[in-house]
C-alpha cells in the first residue's frame, strides 16, 4: 500500500516534469514549420506545465537555467507570444491576465476561441473580463450565428482600436455579410471607431509638433544669447550642442566603468558636466577669438565658421568619424499608451519639460540677477554700461559661456533622440538661426514662440505634402515673412536700437 | 630676426626631409595604389574604414611579397563628401599620382561624378557598396550587391510564411537616387507578384532627417490594415532617431519588420540595440558568418584595429562593404599576377572569371562580361549584442542583373560593359 502511494506521489510531481521536459524537447527538434504548429497547438489548448518553457523561449532560451541562445525568428517570436498569452490568462495574478487579454486582441486566431469563451465565462475581474470581450469579439465575426457576430459588432464599435477599423471594413465589403442587421451595427460601429482614430490622430500630430518644437527651442536657445543678445553669429553653435552631446557620452562610459549602479540617472549627472565644458569651451573662444572681432560681422561669421570645422575635425580625431552609443536609461525609454493609437515616448515628455524648466532658467537669470542686468545693460548700450563701471569685457565672456553652456544642456537633450556624431551640430545650425531670426534677435519669448510655431506647422504640414516638401514649403513661408517683418515676431522697442 | 631665421632653417630642413623621403619610396619600385574615400564630411561615418580595410590589405598583400614581386604602395586622398571633389581628387591619383587603380566611393552621386573621369582617362576603380544598378561601365568594377542581389530576394523573404507572410508594404527612404530607383524597381516587383498600389505606400525624407514621429505614427496607421513589412532605404546616420522611434512608440519587429539595405554592424555601433531585436537587413555577408575564412578576416581586421590604435578600436567590427572592399583588392592583383602586368586593358580582360575564397563562406566570381561579383544573399536578425543573426540565405552566389528586369526598356541593354551607359 504505501509503495503504490508512494508511485502515485512520484508519478503526480514527475509527470508534469516529463511533459515539460518532453515539450522542449519534442520543439527543438522540430523543424522551423513543425514549431509553428506547435506553438498555434498549444496556444489553443494551454497547459500551465508548458508556462515555464514559453516565458523561456520568449527570451530566446529553452529552459531559465540555460544559457544558450535560440535562434528564433519573427514568426515564432509573435507565435511564442501570442501562446504565452494564452497559458497566461490562466494565471492568479490579474494584472498578467490583462496583459495577456491584450495581447490577444491581437494575436489571437480562430483555434482558440473555445478556450478564450470558456475563460470569458469563467473571469472574475472586471478589466479583463472586457479585454478578454474584445479579444473574443475580433474572432466572433466570423461566427456562424447572425447574433453572435451582432453582439461583436456593437462591441467593437466602443474600442478606438486601429484593427477593429479594418475588420469592420472587411466585414462591410460587398458579399462578406448577408445578415443586414449586423451590417447596419457594422456601419455605426465603423463611424463611431473612426471618430476615435481621429481624435487620436489630431492628439498625436499636436504632441509631436510640441515634441520638436522644444527639441528647436533647446537647439536654438543658447543661439538666442550669443546671436540674439551680444549680436555674434556664432557659425559654431551647432558645435556647442555637440560637444554637450559627447560629453553626455562620456560621462555614460566614466559612469558605466566607475559606478554601474548609478547607470540610470547619467543624464542628469551628465547635465552639469555637459554645460561646464561647452560653457568652458565658448568662454575660451571668446577671450581668444570673437573678442578681437566684436563689430566685424563677416569676419565673426568666417572665424566661427573655421572654428566649427576644427572642433569637428578634432572631435573626429578623438573620438572617430563614427558615431558613438548614448543608450537610453529604463525611465526614457518606451512611452505611455494613452489611446489605442496613440503612444506619447517618455523622452519626448522629459524633453517638452526639460526645454521649458531651461527657458524658465534663462530668464530668470537674465531677468532677476545681478549678471543678467549686467548682460541686458551691456547690449543695450555698452559704452554707458562701461562708463557706470560694468565690466564689459567680463560680462561678454560670461554671457557668451552662459549662451554656449545652454546649448550644451541642449546637447543632453538630443542625444537621447538621435545621433551621437561630430556632425551633429551641422544638422541643428540651420533650424538654430531660423528659430531666433523669425523669433526676433534680442527676444528669449520670440524664440519660445517661434520654436513651438515651426514645430507644429511642421507636423501639420508633413502629413499632408510629406517631409521634403513641407521642408520647403516652410522655409518659403519664413522669407516671405522676414520680407514684410524684418525685425522677427517680436520686435525690441525703445530708443537704444538703432 | 633671430626667429625669422630658425622658422627658415626648419621648413629648409622639413622639406629637404621630406624630398628625401619621397626618393626613398621612389627607389624601390612599387606599384601605386589610389585611395578614394571621404575621411570628412557626412560620409566619413561609413567610409573611414573602408579606407582602413584597403591599407591592411594592402599591407597582408604586401607582406607575402606584394604583386609580380613589386610593393604596393597606398596613395590616400579625402574627397571630403564633396561631390565634385571626388573628380577632381580622381583626376589627381590618375594624372599626377598615375596609380594602376583606385578603390573608392561610397554614395552613388560620387560614382556617377568620377565616371566621366575613369572613362575618359581609361583608368580602373573598384565600387564596393550595394547600389541601384542601372549602370556597367568598362572602367568600373562593382564589388557591391546590384538590386537583385539584395532588394528583390529581401522582399521575397517577407512574402514567404517564415518571413511573416507580409500583405502590405511601406517603403521608406532619403530622398535620391539610389531609394528612389531600388522604390521604383521593388514596386514593379510587387506588381508582378499580384500586390496592389493601395497595398503600396512610398514615403521620402530629406537627408540627415532626424524628427520620425510622424513617419512612425504613419507606419502604424498603415499596418492596422493588414501584416505589414517596412522596407527601408533610409540612409546613414538618420536610422538613429528612425529605430529609436520605432522602439519608443512600441512598434516591435513580431508586428511590423523593417528589413533595411544599408545598415550593418559598422551603423549598429551607433545604437542600443535591445529595442530592435528582430529587425532584419539584407547583405551579402555578416560578421556572424561562421566559417574559417572569416574568423581569419575578422581576427586580422580587430587586431589591425589594435594595433593602429584606430579610434573605437576595443569594438572594431567588420561589415558588408568592407568585405567588398577586402574582396575587390585581393581580386585586382590576383588579375594583375595573371596579367603580368597593371596595364588597364591587360588587367581587365584578366579579370574576367577571377574566383576568390571570401570571408563570407563562398568563392565568389567575377562576372566574364558584365564587370559584377556573383554573390550569395542573406537575411539577418538584428540581435541584442548589434550583431545579425543569419535567418535566410540563397545557399550559392547569384549574378547580377545590373540592368534590372523590372525597369522598361532595360531588356535592351547589352549585357556587357559600355562607355558612357
């Protein structure tokens, strides 16, 4: 008696280990095909023994304590998630059922519509007794009974999701459904679907054209004080917002040495060594160069345009033609899903913020300390400035580094969107100077202006006649406008300007 | 004075160093080898180290003796991403430098601008990128991919089940030549596979395009009607923000695959590439490739790296062009070893058949007539330590077709090189 317990216990705790062991190896054995339609198998009748191998092979192993790598393709990578899904709505924790629900409003196929109803029935929590509705829903169209397919037309109707759009259009082509009460709950469902699309359509060009009109405005800032206040065109400010961005590259390599643990947070330990060193290198600039050509503008123009090429070729030199890795920590990457289609990236979010807290911070210093009353005095009219005792020559140098170290705070923010390489600077001059020109030179709320305006024309107009023409079209826009407003949006007023 | 003076006596004694220096090199004698790629500008990114992978060949070859037991001795010129530079510089190496070949280019408008040159001055260049094709010159030998040695069996691999049985497709490029052809090409290809033009979507971005939000967005939208695959043609350095984009708006490669045409290992070093495992780009060859051939080559290439101090050098990897490059030079004076002489004419006709063991597994030939390498072709996975996994290949090396079928008018063209064509 107790021997035939004892195999009826090692029979219950072996078994499920034979079956998983015999499941990985049944599957890598397998050719490419064979594991398709092993996966769709199991997908269809989950088994929770199999739970182990699935999260296994979702990230490319056979088993946790296996080291060695899977080679999968996309096709069963999407075939191992959508199995996954299903072994995972059996699950106690319901934050994983939703997860899983979702997935399969995706992924789901028609095999598996008689364990999701059974799972339908038998749900408990709110939330994923919907997500689980919708996911059955896209599958019910195809059902055989008219009231049946109606109850997932209706439902569809309420989602914003960009598949139910398409699967009501198939569903609504001539011939597909007879049952004209379903049709006419398809069309409503279709108008109701496409509203929401809409909506986050408009939602998503304005967030966009708001997300490059801060990336304009970081790039053009430093530019509205070195161009703007003190008046040098500063062919080499490109170069300031580059040299940010490569020392965000090394602290990212000093830390990942040094102090792995602190990894995530290097863009903000990256942030003041990034502003010391461009603000570092433009007061350099100023005391050895730019200095000696206040009053010349072209040869201003030629002698930073020739320092541009040399900070280039000697970041070339250093670092090599090629571009570097900036990897974006955990916190900026991914986004929020706020719509079904519309997904806001948590870069551009930190970016939309972190432009306006350094908008905020110029003019605070410019407007509310002793520096920043000494700069605006220097620009109005510096010989009644030197002849009050500000020392104008301390004030340019000090202001010109402020301008450049804000466009090195500028060099962080992009190098977590694009790429890290000695032309980057090359790619923002341009959009730099059309941004304090059209704000109006001598206006930090100009520049805020301008920025945001060509972020969003920009993003209104791509969609429409595409990036190269809207590209163009804009540019028009900015001479005709610079044509009958030479002095910018905002103008300076009062008698110092001449 | 004084100082005047010694700033004399020192470029006195710099130049009367230097003239010995070149009589030094002129004493032996060497065979001059031309150098042509942009070591600044927006191409360095990409051609730096082709320039690098031309000197160590050079350098292995001359360590075995060099060629018909003469040296070879590099001549490098930057043309500095300038397109009417590369003439001039072209002219340069064949006039004044008269070296027996140059390799060089990268982008096809340099090609285009130094052709004329070639032609004219009978000289012999060797073109190691994947192009459009729609061109065969008897001056020029192209050691890259022609459109259906990469673009077409990419896009039949997404038709196929294990590719994602894709129904829709969304081809995205920098706005010239080179994607608007392979667009152009791909677009009569699908057609003749039965794919309509509501099914087809052709987008265009500037050069250096850096803001993709609305692309990305674009792409959603237009996979929401059906399995869709990106085919990108996008160009150097704006795949960053491109990939990055894609990553952040939650677009992975199991819903829509982007397979790209010029993106290798040399562009990944650029890019965390945890968020784009699963994307896919087509070459005809990978650092990954396993084979003896190619162990020896990337071992050589990272310890040339090393020891040159190149910059990056502890990462140094190797990739489609380079081994194109690697392949074209070692081509060159097999030709040259048969010919018995660097005469251009000589060493052309020689060159005709020339089979070489390359790194990517197989012996590659050089077409008898219509002057491109027979090639095999291969499908990667981006994976998570930036290097590809291979997931496809042909399994033999197929000639080219640089007058692609699918432009009208092509199924006249000779199939053999022609000035000015």
């Amino acid at each position: 008696m107790p021997k035939a317990l004892l195999c009826l216990f090692l029979s219950l705790v072996l078994l499920p280990l034979a079956a998983q062991a015999s499941d990985a190896d049944y599957f890598i054995a397998a050719k490419a095909n064979e594991q398709a339609r092993l996966l769709q198998d199991w997908a269809a009748q989950p088994d929770p023994a199999r739970l182990e191998l699935l999260t296994s092979l979702q990230q490319g192993r056979l088993s946790p304590t296996d080291t060695r790598k899977l080679r999968l393709n996309n096709r069963l990578r999407g075939l191992v998630d959508n199995a996954l899904a299903s072994h995972q709505l059996l699950s106690t924790d319901a934050r994983l059922r939703l997860a899983a629900a979702q997935q399969l409003q995706k992924s789901a196929q028609p095999p598996q519509v008689a364990f999701l109803d059974r799972r339908f029935a038998s749900e408990t929590d709110a939330a994923v007794h919907a997500a689980l509705g919708l996911a059955l829903a896209n599958l019910q169209l195809a059902a055989s009974d008219p009231a049946v397919r109606l109850a997932a037309v209706r439902l569809l109707g309420e989602t914003g999701d960009p598949m139910a759009r398409t699967r009501l259009e198939a569903l609504l082509e001539p011939g597909v459904e007879t049952d004209s009460n379903v049709r006419t709950a398809a069309e409503t469902s279709l108008a109701q679907v496409k509203r929401k699309l809409l909506f986050g359509e408009l939602l998503g060009q304005a967030f966009s054209g708001l997300s490059l009109g801060s990336i304009l405005l970081l790039a053009a800032l430093g530019l509205a004080i070195t161009f703007g206040l003190l008046g040098v065109i500063n062919m080499a400010h490109g170069e300031m917002l580059m040299l940010g961005a490569y020392a965000t590259y090394v602290v990212q390599v000093l830390i990942q040495r040094y102090a792995p643990s602190a990894i995530e947070f290097y863009p903000l330990i990256a942030l003041p060594v990034a502003f010391a060193v461009s603000a570092g290198v433009g007061m350099l600039l100023e005391r050895t160069v730019i200095r000696h050509l206040y009053g010349r503008p072209l040869e201003t123009l030629l002698a930073t345009w020739g320092i541009s090429l040399i900070l280039i070729q000697a970041i070339r030199l250093l670092f090599g033609a090629q571009n570097v890795e900036v990897a974006n920590p955990g916190w900026l990457s991914g986004g929020i899903q706020v719509l079904p289609n519309l997904v806001l990236p948590y870069s551009r979010i930190v970016i939309i913020g972190f432009a306006l807290f350094v908008v905020l911070l110029t003019w605070l210093l410019l407007n509310r300390t002793r520096l920043g009353l000494n700069v605006r005095a220097v620009t109005q009219n510096r010989n009644m400035a030197a002849c009050c005792g500000v020392p104008t020559g301390r004030v340019d140098m000090l202001a010109f580094g402020l301008g450049s170290g804000i466009a090195g705070l500028g060099g962080v923010a992009l190098s977590q969107i694009g790429n890290v390489g000695p032309d980057l600077g090359q790619s923002y001059i341009i959009d730099s100077f059309l941004v304090v020109v059209l704000g109006g030179v001598g206006q930090l709320a100009g520049s805020l202006w301008a920025a945001f305006g060509l972020g969003i024309a920009n993003k209104l107009l791509e969609p429409q006649i595409g990036a190269v023409l809207g590209k163009i079209l804009i540019l028009a826009l900015i001479i005709l406008f610079i044509q009958k407003r030479p002095q910018g949006l905002f103008a300076l007023k009062g008698r110092v300007i001449d | 004075m004084k100082r005047r003076s010694l700033i004399k006596a020192f470029t006195l004694s710099a130049s009367i160093a230097a003239m010995g220096l070149s009589w030094s090199i002129q004493a032996a004698e060497t065979i001059k080898v031309g150098i042509l790629h942009s070591l600044s500008g927006t191409m360095a990114i990409s051609e730096t180290s082709l320039k690098d992978m031309a000197l160590m060949t050079i350098e292995q070859i001359n360590a075995k003796g060099g060629v018909n037991g003469k040296l070879l001795e590099p001549v490098v010129v930057d043309p500095a991403s300038n397109w009417p530079l590369f003439a001039e510089k072209g002219r340069q190496l064949l006039t004044q430098d008269k070296v027996a070949v140059v390799f060089g280019c990268w982008t096809s408008v340099s090609r285009k601008s130094v052709l004329p040159v070639f032609e004219e001055l009978n000289g012999l260049l060797f073109y190691p990128v994947q192009y459009e094709g729609e061109e065969m010159s008897p001056n020029v030998f192209y050691t890259g991919a022609a459109p259906n040695q990469q673009a077409i069996p990419a896009v039949e691999y997404l038709m196929s089940e294990d590719g994602g049985a894709a129904k829709r497709y969304f081809l995205l490029g920098t706005d010239y030549v080179y994607p608007r052809t392979t667009n152009k090409i791909l677009r009569a290809f699908l057609h003749s596979k039965g794919v309509a033009d509501k099914d087809i979507e052709e987008v265009y971005t500037p050069f250096g395009h850096s803001d993709y939000q609305t692309i990305v967005a674009n792409i959603k939208k237009f996979s929401a009607g059906g399995k869709t695959a990106v085919i990108s043609t996008v160009n150097g350095d704006s795949n960053v923000p491109f990939y990055k984009e894609l990553a952040n708006q939650g677009l992975k490669a199991t819903d829509v695959p982007v397979v790209a045409f010029s993106v290798g290992e040399e562009e990944l070093r650029g890019i965390d590439t945890k968020p784009l495992v699963g994307h896919l780009a087509a070459w005809n060859y990978f650092e990954s490739v396993d084979n003896p051939v190619n162990s020896q080559f990337v071992a050589d290439w990272k310890a040339y790296a090393k020891a040159k101090n190149l910059p990056g050098a502890d990462k140094a990897v190797t990739n489609d062009p380079m081994e194109a490059t690697y392949v074209g030079i070692h081509m060159w004076a097999q030709a040259v070893e048969k010919a018995g002489s660097t005469d251009v004419n000589k060493v052309r006709e020689a060159l005709a058949g020339q089979t070489f063991k390359a790194p990517s597994g197989y012996t590659l030939t050089m077409d008898k007539s219509n002057h491109h390498l027979h090639k095999p072709v291969m499908i990667g996975e981006i994976q998570d330590d930036g290097q590809f996994n291979v997931v496809w290949e042909t399994g033999q090396p197929l000639r080219a077709q640089p007058w692609s079928p699918f432009i009208p008018g092509n199924d006249k063209r000779p199939d053999y090189a022609v000035k000015g064509n």
